[in-house]
C-alpha cells in the first residue's frame, strides 16, 4: 500500500476515531480483505467532508451529504464494495461518481492507477483540487457522464460505481477487461441491490451482495 503524505490535521483524535470506525463498523461486520483494512485506516475520512463536519460525523456508520444532491457514503459500504473488488494493486480501475474524492483516495492506494468520473462539475474540480494538494497523484478526474464509462482508458480490471442504476450500463459491461469485475448498485430510486459483474470468457456472470441505499446514477443509461 502506497504511503501518504504528511497532513497536518490529521490529529491524534482523528486517527483514534479512524481506528474505532474500522475495528467497530468494519472488522467486526465482515470486512475481512487486509489492504482494504489498511487503507481505510490510513486514509483521513474528514478531509472529504463538508468544512465544519464534526469528526464524530465524518468518523459516524451513516453517509453524509457532500453538497449538490450528492453523499459520502456509509463507511461499511464504502469497504464492502472496496472488498467486492478484489484489488491487489497494479490494476487500472474506473471510479464512476468522484463525489468529493473519498472513493478515489481509498482507491489510489489499492490500485496503479485510478480513473474517476463526476457529473457534477463543481464537485469534480473541488475533488481534483483535494486529492491533488493530499498527494494521490495516480487519480484522474474527470466530468462526464460516468453511466458510459471513460473509453480513453479502458478496458480496466475493475470498475465501481457508487450510485444507483435502473440498470447494468452496457458500456461499462463492454469497458471491463476479461477476468475483470463490475460492482454497482442496481434497482430502484428507493432501493437497490449490489451486483458484482464478473467479465468472463464466456460473458458475463452476476452476484447478488445484498441490499442498498445510493443516491441516482444520472446519464444516458441512469437516471435520466
């Protein structure tokens, strides 16, 4: 795992309330991928928060908005689909929906490099700035829409979306490398399922991981 940057608020506190978030809300929940651990420990939660989010909040088993309609997502989620994708550290993956950045901080320590792309404007250029001035160099960002993917760098080992589709885009299907994995929420506004595509030879084979909450995939095959 690659080292980060010295930050200098990054407290005693914050680090104590970064341990307790991945011993209680992670270990002891099922996350069991140790690089994932590592990371989450490592990389400061509150810096992809709102200024003046307590670190009580930014450390807190809940999501957190992030302006313009947009979360930061559940810690447990976060790691769960961090784990799905089984990463072990030279992959190039796309990050669908930079939101502040925290998706893709996570992700620059566990893969080569990172692909993110952000509808938003706004928010990409603010989550650009932020990961730039914290030392992950390896991520790109991006302002598209995420739901066709970026066809500059594909095919990727693995891609994440972290908001909800109506359905399985086809170009993110079609952008992920043989033997790759796909992990997104799919169903409902209110509700949906996390699957985890897997690119095979033969085609594609989906899991089922269990129910969830994201805010809209918006594109061409989101929510329109």
């Amino acid at each position: 795992m690659k080292e980060l940057l010295p930050e200098r608020n990054d407290t005693s506190r914050t680090k104590l309330l970064r341990e307790r978030m991945v011993e209680l809300q992670l270990i002891q929940r099922g996350i069991v991928d140790q690089r994932v651990l590592a990371v989450m420990k490592a990389v400061p939660r509150h810096w992809f928060c709102l200024s003046g989010t307590k670190d009580e909040d930014a450390y807190g088993d809940y999501p957190l908005p992030i302006g313009y309609g947009q979360t930061i997502s559940q810690p447990l989620m976060v790691a769960d689909m961090l784990q799905q994708m089984r990463l072990l550290g030279e992959e190039t993956v796309l990050d669908v929906g930079t939101g502040s950045g925290y998706n893709a901080a996570l992700l620059s320590r566990l893969a080569l490099r990172v692909i993110s792309v952000e509808v938003v404007p706004e928010l990409a250029e603010k989550a650009r700035e932020r990961l730039r001035s914290n030392g992950f160099e390896n991520v790109e960002v991006h302002v598209g829409d995420g739901s066709m993917g970026w066809i500059a760098a594909a095919p990727y080992e693995a891609i994440v979306v972290t908001a909800g589709a109506p359905v399985i885009p086809e170009a993110l299907q079609q952008q992920l490398r043989v033997g790759g994995r796909l992990v997104i929420p799919v169903g409902s506004l209110a509700l949906q399922k996390l699957l985890v595509v897997h690119r095979t030879e033969k085609g594609f084979r989906i899991e089922e991981q269990g129910l969830c909450r994201f805010v809209p995939l918006q594109g061409k095959d989101g929510w329109q």
